[in-house]
C-alpha cells in the first residue's frame, strides 16, 4: 500500500533532481496521514454524533 502512495507521488509530481528526492518521501508521508485521516472520519463522526 506504501508503495502504491509513492508511486502516486512520483506520478503526479514528476522527476525530481536527486538533489530534490526528500520531496518524495514528505509528500508520502503527509498522503498516508490524510488517507488514515479520511478511513477514520466516519468513527470519529459517529463518535461525535452519538450519545456519549
């Protein structure tokens, strides 16, 4: 799964001097925390929503 994210990193950002190859790694990093971000809104929203 990892793998597919930087794939899709690279893919949209294109081919980055070697100097610049750290981009990759952010942009993965911060792709991984929204996709965990939007797999958990629905229990946080239930959460939110429901009874306490």
């Amino acid at each position: 799964m990892a793998l597919d994210i930087y794939n899709m990193i690279v893919e949209v950002v294109g081919v980055l001097p070697n100097e610049l190859q750290f981009v990759y790694g952010f942009l993965t990093i911060f792709m991984f925390m929204i996709l965990i971000l939007c797999v958990s809104m629905p229990f946080i929203l239930i959460y939110k929503w429901g009874g306490r």
